[in-house]
C-alpha cells in the first residue's frame, strides 16, 4: 500500500518548514515518519507514527516504518445464498474491490457457513494453493485425485491444484451446519504436479502459543508451495507475545476468530483482520480471551 509523506504545516506561514517531512519549533525537529492513506470507505484506518530525531535518523526510520491496513469486519464482503453464507476479505465472485484485491500472496479469505446438507458441487482449480480450516462442524472433500476425506476442528487440509484439478467440498452432516476458512494462496510455482494432504492437531497446542499448522517445508503442519506460514492462537486475557517475521519482504495478516486482540496496541475485535508489511517483528496482546488466525507470506513473489 503507497505511503505519503506529507507537510501537515505548510498551510500555517508562521512556522517555516525545514524540510516536507521536518519543521523548525524552537526544540527539536518534528519528523513525520510513516502516514497510510486508504480509503476510509472501506472502514480502513489512517495511522501516522512520529518521533523527534536529527533529519537523517529520520529518513531512514521512514524507509522501515510500518505499514498497517485495518480491515473492518463490517467492510468484508457478504453474500447470502441460504445454503450458503459466506464473507469475502478480498475481492471474490460478485464482490469486487479494486483496494481488497489480495494481501501479498494472500488471494482469497472466505468465512463461510454452509446449511447442512449442502455444499460446493464439483469445479475447477488450477495453479492456486487452497487451505480449508475446519471451525466447527465437518467438512467432505473430494476430488478427481480420487481423494475422499472429511475434515473437522483440528485438522488443516491443503489442495495444490497445480495444473488442473476438480474437486467438491460439502457439509458432512444432514442435521448440523459447518463453518469453515477457505483461503487461496498463489504459489510460488506454476503448473505443479495436483496434490492433497491434511493434518490433524491438539488444539490444546493453540493455548497461550502460535501453533504452526502451514509450513513451506512441511515440517510443521502442512506443506505449502509458498514461502507462507500459517499460525493459530488460543490465548487467555492479557497473554502478550512476540512474532518476527521470516524474513524481509513478509508480512503478516492476522484474522480475529473469537474475541479481541491488540497488534502494535492497535484494537482488533472478532473477525476483524490487519495486514502488517515493511516490519520486523509484532506485538501480540490478548484483550479478552481470543483464538485467532496469523499468516506470514510474502509481498512479492
């Protein structure tokens, strides 16, 4: 997301400004150093960061401040078919943003509910990693691999569709409904050889943890083909916490599930979500009891 960096004095004559980011006050020079704008249609926030330091401290700390992009859980898109109620973090199906087109490699953040007895019929895919996160309820997945597969909370299930695949996602049960995440994540490939595999997992390792359920390498969770990581917490009020991120040019996108949880000390309640770009590391801080979802993927790839 662009930065500006901006003025806010030039309109008063009686302070003559250094610099566009810097001002004479009589102390020491007031810089400002980081300033988001987005649209505040879509219920994003505009955060400024600021310091007093010498001018050049200040251009670099500029070169490395935080970008931080709030997305409202009321700004989410939002279609209700009776079987099937979903909401859209990015651009998906009807619902077209030009502003909510993807996070990095993040494409697609569907929060569904499906009525029981229904579900996706069979369609296509090719060349996007698809993950589904069971969060109650079960979930029955097949495909032309000839994979036939149920899933529920506490188990991780990826599709590499790669070259082409067709496979149909539905509520396992006839009584009770099932909602789920559904995430698309470019790979960092194309035209890979079609792949599924799932994992089950303690959710108990959630509590007061980051839990890794997607990895690049398998070794933790699910292999993606991605340089992308995929955390859950469950974490008790006031439990804190540090993330770096893996490295320079990641991110990180934080969706809340349940509860409210601070990053950097900026409030986020259930289902809102904020996407962290140009940062080393986040502070993580429970505001109430919380369970949340952290991916760190790449900006570019």
């Amino acid at each position: 997301m662009p930065k500006f960096y901006v003025n806010l004095f030039e309109s008063i004559p009686s302070v003559k400004p250094i610099q566009s980011i810097s001002l004479k006050t009589g102390l020491l020079p007031l810089v400002i150093l980081g300033f988001s704008m987005l649209p505040t249609a879509q219920n994003i926030l505009i955060f400024a960061d600021y310091k007093h330091d010498n001018i050049g401290q200040s251009m670099s700390n500029m070169e490395n401040s935080p970008t931080y992009t709030l997305h409202k859980a009321s700004s989410r898109g939002h279609a209700d078919h009776g079987w099937l109620n979903t909401y859209h973090s990015f651009s998906f199906a009807s619902w077209h943003d030009p502003e909510r087109m993807h996070f990095g490699a993040l494409r697609v953040l569907n929060d569904d509910y499906v009525a029981a007895g229904n579900g996706f019929g069979r369609h296509p895919h090719d060349n996007m990693e698809i993950i589904s996160i069971p969060l109650e309820g079960s979930l029955r997945h097949e495909d032309s691999m000839g994979t036939g597969a149920v899933i529920a909370m506490g188990d991780i299930q990826i599709m590499s569709a790669g070259t082409g695949i067709l496979h149909s996602e539905n509520n396992n049960s006839e009584v009770d409904p099932v909602r789920f995440l559904q995430i698309w994540m470019f790979p960092n490939q194309k035209d890979l050889t079609p792949r599924y595999d799932q994992e089950s997992f303690d959710i108990a390792e959630e509590h007061n943890q980051l839990r890794c359920v997607v990895s690049p390498t398998g070794d933790e969770g699910v292999q993606i083909h991605q340089n992308a990581w995929f955390y859950l917490g469950s974490w008790d009020k006031d439990h804190a916490q540090n993330y770096s991120l893996k490295g320079r040019g990641q991110g990180v996108y934080v969706f809340v599930l349940e509860g409210d949880l601070e990053i950097d000390g900026r409030l986020l309640s259930r289902r809102d979500a904020m996407g962290i770009s140009d940062a080393d590391l986040v502070q993580l801080k429970a505001s109430s009891d919380t369970r949340f979802l952290m991916m760190d993927v790449p900006m570019q790839w």
